[in-house]
C-alpha cells in the first residue's frame, strides 16, 4: 500500500515559534544521526512548509548531501556530526522574511526540473524557464498590509535623502560661487601686480637715464687732469 500525502506530517504549525535550524557547525545544512548511519537534510528546501516562500533557487553549498555508515566511516563523520550539533545556527522571521502564500516562478521552475532530473513524479505541466509567465499572484490581506507600510516606509527614505540632496547640491552651488568669486579677485589682483611692475620698470628705466645724464654732465664740468692751463 503506497503512502500519501496526508500520510507524512513533515510540520506542525504548532510547533512554529517563529525560528528555525538553518545549519549547525561546519556543515552548511543540518546533520542528523541514526542508529546504523548518519546523513544531512535541508532546510532551505523545508521553508515553504514553514510559510516562507523562496524566489529563487537555493545554493549549491545548501545541497550538499552527507551520508556515512558507521561501520565504513574512515572520515570521523560520526563525531564530526555531534561536535557540529554544539553550534546551532539559527534564522528568525526577520532573516526568513514574510511568511505568506506567494509561489515563484523562478523557484517553481527549479523544483520541476530537479523532480525530472531526479525521476520524480510531478504533475505540474514542465515550462522553460525562459517562457514561463510570473503568475500574478493576489497578496493576502495582512501582507498587502505590511508592503504597504514599508512602501510608506520607503517613501519616507526617499524623501529624506532627496531633501538631502537638494541640501547638498545647495551647497556645492554656493561653493561654486565662492570659488569663482575668489578667481575674479585673483585675476584682479594679478593684472594690479602686472601694472605695478610695469610701472616699476619705467620708473627704472627713467632713473637710469637721468643717471647716466648727470655722469656725463659731471664730467664735462670738472677739469680734466690731462689738460694743460
């Protein structure tokens, strides 16, 4: 007699306090030991019985399967699997996300064609991926409550960095200003110093001549030592 679904309870809701075992020790999963052997299981594929749905497809490290017999276990995998049971990582409601009823297409996808891979029965019709249309899906009442808010949320972010921005741009304007302001008078003071040298320079230039006037005229009016009387 073949089991069916209703016949394996993998969650009770009852139990949900609103964290799961995401991983523990060194293992990127969950180890768990048996009386002849031990092997890894996933979380990762467990959230959407936990309420959590998943957009897209997990990691390949989160698949990584673990199986070991005791009796051919050269790894220690045995003591390697209870020392890892020493550190439990966890995840809550603010890693997981929104709980919710919300399917991916994405997600969707990735299960079929690991079913078909894998030979198992499906009986959702196989689509491409790349043809595949995102089921648009009506969000729950205490969902569409809570996109709301944090859509309020973000306006209000985006609000306030806008008014941030225009701050800031105001200010580098002004700054602008001041550095343009600065260069006039720079280039102001530049021509004035032009002007003064030049000034300087005729200045020079005058005084040498009177100089070497008056040389030449206190010479002519003295006696020359040569001439006789």
């Amino acid at each position: 007699m073949s089991l069916a679904l209703t016949d394996v309870v993998s969650y009770n809701p009852t139990y949900d306090i609103g964290t799961i075992i995401d991983s523990c020790g060194e293992f990127a999963n969950v180890p768990l030991l048996g009386i002849h052997g031990g092997i890894t299981y996933y979380p990762t594929l467990a959230r959407r019985q936990f309420g959590y749905p998943m957009k897209e497809k997990p990691r390949n490290i989160a698949l990584e399967s673990i199986f070991n017999h005791y009796q051919t276990d050269n790894k220690g995998m045995r003591d390697r699997f209870v020392k890892a049971w020493r550190t439990i990582h966890k995840k809550n409601s603010n890693q997981l996300g929104d709980k919710s009823g919300l399917t991916y297409e994405t997600y969707t996808q990735w299960v079929i064609d690991r079913a078909a891979e894998y030979g198992m029965p499906y009986t959702l019709p196989r689509y491409l991926s790349s043809t595949t249309p995102e089921l648009p899906l009506p969000l729950p009442p205490n969902t569409q409550e809570k996109y709301q808010g944090k859509m309020a949320d973000l306006d209000r972010v985006c609000a306030t960095w806008k008014r941030k921005y225009e701050e800031a741009m105001s200010e580098v304007k002004d700054r602008d200003m001041e550095i343009l302001q600065y260069k006039h008078e720079l280039l102001n003071k530049e021509h004035q110093l032009i002007e003064k040298n030049a000034q300087i320079l005729a200045q020079s230039a005058r005084l040498a001549q009177f100089i070497s006037r008056k040389e030449c005229m206190d010479f002519f009016a003295g006696v020359h030592p040569d001439v006789e009387e």
